[in-house]
C-alpha cells in the first residue's frame, strides 16, 4: 500500500476546514415590469359598459331586497290593521243602519269601542253584549220606542249580536234625533240623557245649551274621541267597498 508522503498531507484539505467563499461575481436579477395592454377604443368602452352593468345589477339586488323587506312590513301592517279593526257582523249591521238610518261606520265605532266585537262582553256595571246596553237602558227602550215585534224580548236576549246591534243602533237614532249632534249624542250613549241635559244648562260645557263643548267626566270625554276615531278608521278601511247590498228585511236574521 503506498504511504502518504508529509508533503501531500498537508496538501489534503483539513477535514471540516471552512470552505472559502467563490469570489465569481453573481448576476443580479432584474425584473421587468409588465407592462398594460392599451385597450382598443371598443375595448374601452366595454370595460366601462362591464363595470357599469355590475354596479347597476348590485343596486338592483340591493333594491329588490329593500322593496321585498317593505311589501313584507306593509303586509304584516296591513293584516294586523285589519284584523284588529274586522268587517264583523256586516249583515246585522248593514239591516240597523238602513232600519235607523244611522251611518253603519258610527255603529262599527260603537261596537269597536264598547265590547271589540265581543257578543258576550259584560262591564262591571252590568251592559251587556256587542254595544253594551244596560237592562234600564233596555227596558226603557221597550217601554216608549219597541213596536209589537220587540215585545217577546228580554235582557238576556242582548248576548245574540243580531238583537244588541238593533237595539244599539235603534238608541243611537233616538239619540242622534234628540240631540242632533253626533258628539253630544255619543256622550249621552256613554253617561246617560240625564247628565248630558244637566251639561247642557251649564255655560262651562255647552255654549248654546244644545251642543257639548266637553264633557265634566273624564271617561265620557275619552269615549267621544274614541269612538270618532274608530269610525274614522272604520271608514277609511272600507268606505271604498260597497257593502250596501239590497237584503229583503225578512232574509235578516237579528237571532245569531
């Protein structure tokens, strides 16, 4: 085997001995920058056009959602109206107001005031039903206004909307022709004739001692103002509608 000589040793590179860095210059790279294409004249406009047409669709999007949250909260609205303020009993209303010649959306306004169209309403004074009539109120209405075919009625009969609602109406034309004056007469419906006379004598309710300015009692003067309203919205609810259908006044059933 053939020995190393001293001088080739030291020739032999030092293991681990660090490597000397090459001093060849490295070439740099140099990026070139892309450069845009310049777009035709018809290029441009339809770039634009393009851009246009994304703006106006998301916009359409957007309005589209915007119109269907409205119709949305116009529908809900509208059910909730109607449902709160309902055509109920229209056939026993339309027959008493034409029997009494009362307006049908001042009886509307009674009932949505006095009970919410609830036939078996009873207050804590003891008026019954759907226009809450009070059993004096009832017999008097028996005793100087009923003809022969009221004559078999009782009180208790005031539970059936048909006969509440004629009985009520029949009183409001009583009152409307004593007083002539829709206010006035609504608060004889709510206080009595008795009291609304004496408000009428007086120079702080009533100028002319025909007509009532105001009413001393806080409930009757509240009760005026919300039945107006609700005859109000009755009216505007459903006085485009044709309702006055011609019925035969045997066809109507008061009993219901």
């Amino acid at each position: 085997m053939k020995k190393t000589t001293a001088e080739e040793k030291t020739a032999l590179p030092k293991k681990n001995a660090p490597q000397k860095k090459s001093t060849v210059p490295q070439k740099s790279v140099v990026y070139k920058k892309s450069v845009p294409k310049r777009l035709s004249g018809a290029e441009k406009t339809w770039h634009i056009f393009s851009k246009l047409f994304k703006i106006a669709l998301c916009m359409s999007v957007v309005m589209l959602i915007v119109a269907g949250t409205a119709l949305g909260l116009k529908t809900a609205h509208d059910q909730y109206v109607y449902s709160t303020y309902p055509l109920k009993y229209q056939t026993e209303v339309e027959a008493a107001s034409r029997k009494y010649g009362v307006d049908k959306f001042l009886i509307y306004g009674v009932i949505k005031t006095e009970s919410d169209f609830d036939p078996n309403a009873v207050s804590p004074v003891g008026a019954v039903g759907l226009m809450q009539l009070m059993p004096e109120t009832f017999q008097w209405i028996q005793d100087y206004y009923a003809d022969e075919n009221y004559q078999d009625f009782q009180f208790s009969d005031l539970t059936k909307a048909g006969i509440n609602i004629d009985y009520g109406t029949h009183l409001l034309s009583i009152l409307l022709d004593m007083y002539e004056n829709e206010d006035t007469a609504l608060c004889a419906y709510n206080a009595g004739v008795g009291n609304v006379d004496k408000w009428l004598e007086d120079k702080e309710y009533s100028e002319d001692g025909k007509t009532l300015i105001k009413a001393p009692i806080e409930e009757t003067e509240n009760y005026r103002h919300l039945v107006a309203q609700n005859k109000s919205i009755f009216k505007k609810l459903y006085g485009d509608i044709d309702t006055d259908e011609e019925y035969e006044e045997e066809d109507i059933e008061m009993v219901k």
